[in-house]
C-alpha cells in the first residue's frame, strides 16, 4: 500500500511539474514559424518549426539589424539535427563562433523533419561564455532574428527572414 501510495504520489509530482514547465513557456508565431521557450535550472530550451525541408535559425540582438547578432541555424539532414552557433560580424557575414575561438555552448539537440516541415529543439545558459553569444535571462528585451531557407546549406540565403521584438 505504502508503495503504491508512493507511486501515485511521485506520478502527481511529475505531471504538476511538466504542467509548471508548459505554463511557464513563451511562443511566437510569424510567417509561418513558431518558436517556444522556457528557463530551467541556468538554461532556455528552445524548440523552433518552420514550413520547410531546409534550415531554420533563431537570432538575438539588440536592435533589428543584423550586425551583432547571435544565430542557432540548424537543420536535420539523413536524420541527423546539426545546430551551430554563428556570430554575424556584418550583413552576409557570420561564422561559427568556434572559428572565432568560442567553445559553442548548445545542448540538448533534438530535430525531426518531413513533409516541408522541420523542428528543432535545443537549450543554451541563460549567461553568455564569449562575446559572441548573448545573455538570454529571463525578462531580458532583444529583436528576436527567424528566419528558414529551402536548403540545408547554411550559406543558403533565407526565404523568410523577420525580426521581432521578444522579451524572455
């Protein structure tokens, strides 16, 4: 009885805590793709769809341009999800921020794709390690970069890029 009592009680627990998890999770939606996040334990996860085959990115700045910024493009080619951190220096100019000399920070990659659509998850710390990533505490302001292209090649240009303004 008492460890029946115990299991009941523990699967409560984690239904209130997955629920806790889902309430406290943010999304946006435009053109087409949507992007989902929520803090936990010094990390935001994220997890980002788009109506394509190709790649999709999530970016971070301060203002609505794009010099600055701090992209996760990923993409899934034969099953497997690659998501690389990028810094753009200029327009058309970003690199991994490990050819910059940055240790990448993302964890927890997970990705499906089919049909013309992918998703992708991911979690990076909430404080930046270089001065190619940003800080992304909760309550922070940034323009929040999405953007998707019908192709898996990173230095493919996008089909849909906006920006948009995003508190965490």
């Amino acid at each position: 009885m008492k460890k029946l009592f115990l299991l009941i009680s523990l699967t409560i627990l984690t239904l209130g805590s997955c629920q806790a998890q889902k309430d406290n999770m943010k999304t946006i939606d435009k053109n087409g793709m949507k992007v989902s996040w929520h803090f936990k334990n010094e990390r935001i996860y994220f997890e980002m769809s788009a109506p394509t085959d190709g790649w999709i990115t999530i970016g971070f700045n301060t203002n609505s341009g794009i010099q600055g910024a701090s992209l996760l493009m990923g993409n899934v080619i034969d099953g497997k999800t690659n998501l690389v951190e990028h810094y753009t220096s200029n327009p058309g100019n970003y690199k991994p921020i490990t050819e910059l000399g940055a240790a990448a920070q993302v964890e927890n990659i997970e990705g499906t794709e089919g049909n013309n659509f992918t998703q992708i998850k991911f979690s990076l710390p909430i404080e930046a390690l270089s001065q190619y990533q940003k800080d992304l505490k909760p309550n922070m302001d940034y323009f929040m970069i999405l953007a998707y292209s019908r192709e898996d090649d990173f230095q493919h240009h996008s089909m849909m890029r906006t920006h948009i303004k995003v508190t965490l």
